[in-house]
C-alpha cells in the first residue's frame, strides 16, 4: 500500500501492461462546476488506466453521486481501449463500508466495470 495523489503516481510509477485491476469506490465527486477539473476521473485519466492495464485487466468504479454517473456514463465510452461490461460479469467484490452505509440510507449506487480491450 502507498499513499499518493492517483494521477502523478499511476502515471509515472505503474508500468505499462503491468495492472490487474484499478478499483476506484465512491471518489470524491467535487460537485460545483468550478470545482470538477478535480476530479480524479476524466477521459485522460481513465487513457492512463487503460495503458497501465494487462490485456483484460479491469477497472471497477462505484459512485453515489447522480451526477458523476451520468458524466461517467458517456465519458466511459470515449476510450476506445476500455469496453463496459455487466458488473457481475466477472466476481463482484464484497461491498466497502461506504457502500453499505449508502445502501443503507438508501441512496442509488451506481457501478462500472470496464475490461482493457486485447490491441
């Protein structure tokens, strides 16, 4: 385990091909308009995932915040070395704390599983 900011690490210390699967649950969905370029998924990051994943390696996303799914949605699908899947298409991991207690509050979860296409 390292503590890092995502982007500059992923970026400069995680070879290419070398990922097995990124998991990334309920970031941070900096919600006001001024504040979005902080967000930690944007097109370029998700290109940076996908050129750190092995050929079918994953990248999980769970988010309960309406509005960064419904961004996420069509964003997703810009990247052309990423496909989505179902997410119980491969083993669903156990749910995290935050999960949990959203569900129990009621609040929607929204899920992503993307699969890095074989080039």
């Amino acid at each position: 385990m390292y503590r890092a900011d995502a982007r500059p690490f992923v970026d400069a210390c995680v070879p290419a091909n070398s990922v097995a699967a990124f998991h990334i649950y309920f970031p941070d969905p900096w919600p006001k308009k001024r504040q979005r370029k902080r967000r930690l998924l944007d097109g370029v990051f998700l290109e940076v995932l996908a050129a750190k994943l092995e050929a079918g390696g994953l990248v999980r996303i769970a988010t309960d915040h309406p509005g960064y799914a419904e961004e996420l949605g069509p964003l997703v699908k810009t990247v052309p070395a990423l496909e989505e899947l179902p997410w119980d298409a491969y083993p669903v991991p156990p749910p995290t704390h935050y999960e949990l207690k959203y569900r129990e509050e009621g609040r929607a979860i929204r899920r992503f599983l993307l699969r890095r296409v074989p080039r």
